[in-house]
C-alpha cells in the first residue's frame, strides 16, 4: 500500500507500526497544534462574514480530543500487543478501533460540510487558504492513516 507521499509502506509488523507512529501519529500532532490557534483566528477576524468557517475551530477541537483518546489507546494497547505478536482476545480492542475510525470519517465529513469542501472562496485572505489547505492535508494523511490500519495492520489480526 502506497502512501501519500508516495512511499511505500513497509511490510513486517514492527515496521509498519513505527512508520504508523512517526508518520502519522506525531505527524497528526503537530499538524493539529498549528491548525486550532489558526482556525481560531480565522473565526474571530472573519467573525461577520457569512463564508467564514464558523464552527471550524470547535470541530477540529472535537477531532484532535476523539484523535488524542485513540492513538493513546493504540500506542498504549494495541500496538505494544502486536509488536508482541497479539494476544487473547484481540479482536475486540480491534473492532473498538474501528468504530472510532468511523467517528473520526463523522468528523472529516462534518469540516468537510462546514468548509465548502475547504474550498476558500475568492476573497479568502492568506491565513484563511493556510487554514485550509492545512486542513485538507491533515485530513487526507488521517484518512490514509486509518487505510493503512484497517486495510493492511489490523486483518493480520483478526479472526474475521
Ligand atoms: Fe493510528
Ligand atoms: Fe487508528
């Protein structure tokens, strides 16, 4: 499986899971740290405009705690147990990692309808396109953070 960057994941487990962590996990980390101070000020300069992303800033809020919540669980869980080769039981902390994927796509596609799509429009001023180019980055690495999880690390788990 290809990444957005065009590498390609690495196969063996204990790989894939530190190429999961530095490109992703503290990747998303970073990205969010930068975008909520942006988003906030984007709202509050714009606050009159009714194309402004109103709203933005509290649903990246509500992503990054839902993001924090699992990537912990998974670093502090489920990873560690993989790398050890699984453990009794294992499919049931899967499945709870993949309903909170599909709360993290509930997330993605709440920005998505808040922001046209994160489409800025004409009179857009640098620090709004930033936001939102920003955004539409972060959210593609997530969506291709949780493939990666669902569709390559987790099957060699579970019992199905
Ligand atoms: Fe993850
Ligand atoms: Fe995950």
């Amino acid at each position: 499986m290809r990444d957005l960057d065009g590498n390609t994941a690495p196969q063996e487990t204990d790989a894939l899971i530190d190429h999961i962590q530095t490109r992703y996990h503290a990747v998303h980390r970073s990205d969010l740290a930068g975008l909520l101070p942006l988003a906030e000020r984007v709202e509050q300069v714009h606050a009159d405009d009714p194309q402004a992303p109103h709203g933005l800033a509290q649903a990246l809020m509500t992503l990054r705690r839902e993001m924090e919540d699992h990537m912990a669980k998974e670093e502090a869980i489920l990873f560690p147990a993989m790398r050890a080769g699984g453990m009794q039981g294992i499919d049931h902390p899967i499945a709870m990692m993949r309903a909170d994927h599909d709360e993290h796509a509930a997330c993605i596609a709440r920005i998505r309808a808040l922001t046209g799509n994160l489409t800025a429009p004409a009179h857009a001023c640098g620090s709004w396109r930033a936001l939102y180019a920003g955004t539409e980055k972060m959210l593609d690495d997530l969506a291709a953070h949780m493939a990666l999880e669902n569709d390559l690390l987790f099957p060699r788990f579970e019992r199905g």
